[in-house]
C-alpha cells in the first residue's frame, strides 16, 4: 500500500481502536511527528515502524499481494453484476479489513448495489399498483384495450435498461480497479460511509 492510502488507513485503524497520534507513536517507539507525517502522507514508514503499526493496529500493511487484491477488487467489482446485495456484502465484509482498497471500493460496490436494490423495489411496487389504476380505467372506458397492451410490454423494459447499466458499471469499474484509475459508480446513495 502506498501513501496516501497508507496514511490514511493508519489514520482510520488508530481511530478505531480510541488511540492518539501520542498514544500510538509511544507503542510504536517514534516521535508523535512520524505518525504525523505517515498519517497526512508526507513520509512512507520505514520498515521497523511498519511492522510496528501493523502489529499495534492488527492489520497486515507490509504483506499484502497485489495479485490477490486484484482478484478479489475484480470479484467485489463483478458480482454487482447479479443485482444481489449480499453477495458483494460478504466479500466485503470478508477482506474489508486486509485491504483499504477493498475496504473503499467495496463501500462504493454496496451503495451503489442498495441504490439499484432500491429502484428496482420501486419498480415493482409500481408494477403492482398499475394493475388496480388499469383495472380503473378499464371499468371506466370500454375501448382501453390499447392501454393494458402498454402496462404488458412496459414491464420489460425498465429492468432491461436497468440490468444492462448495472452490467456496464461494473465491467467499467472492474477494468478501472484493475488498471488503479478511480471507479466511479454514478447515481448511488453513500448508505455505507
């Protein structure tokens, strides 16, 4: 990992377990200025100081394999694919914490994948109402055979154009990942921050 995702991963995990720039450059015998600078990006961490955080915040910054950050990014990235919330939510949840990549990315993959979850929920209790308005209208005008042809074909389409963006997007941002450009997944919700 390179700063300034280092930095601020370190900055993340001291966070999370209640500890001070002063408390963590005690344990990791360095001035509370190193942690400092490591934290905003400044300094990469030598290798003592490396081992150190990664013993003290119980994650593993020094050995991690790119090769299998990869796999997994790509595999997080794809499985949005399926319109499935949980299966992007148990690989995230399963590496989340050996890799801030994973971690952010897969944040991105979920509201991204509980926004389409949302719409596509919408979708469907629109489906369910337009049937009693059809029903309405029907009783009211005899000749609206035209309009229930429409609420037939309509159905179709909506979740067509759905499941091929939610398939661009994620062919897009896998290939992005993959190449360590910024994914991007537009018009999702930030539910997990």
């Amino acid at each position: 990992m390179n700063q300034p995702d280092l930095g601020l991963k370190i900055s993340e995990l001291r966070q999370q377990k209640s500890l001070t720039q002063e408390k963590l450059a005690e344990y990791c015998e360095v001035s509370t200025r190193t942690i400092q600078r490591i934290e905003s990006g400044d300094v990469e961490p030598r290798s003592f100081t490396l081992n150190s955080l990664s013993n003290i915040l119980e994650f593993d910054f020094g050995r991690e394999n790119t090769n299998h950050e990869n796999i997994w990014l790509a595999l997080l990235h794809m499985s949005s694919v399926v319109c499935i919330v949980f299966i992007p939510l148990a690989l995230w949840s399963w590496k989340k914490d050996q890799s801030y990549k994973i971690d952010q990315q897969g944040r991105d993959v979920l509201n991204f994948q509980i926004t389409i979850t949302l719409v596509l929920f919408g979708f469907a209790l629109v489906l369910m109402i337009a049937p009693a308005i059809l029903l309405m209208v029907q009783g009211l005008d005899r000749d609206s055979g035209m309009l229930g042809n429409i609420f037939t074909l309509l159905p179709p389409i909506p979740i067509l154009f759905i499941g091929l963006f939610t398939t661009y997007q994620a062919v897009v941002n896998t290939v992005r990942a993959l190449s360590e450009k910024q994914i991007r997944y537009p018009l999702s919700i930030p539910f997990v921050k």
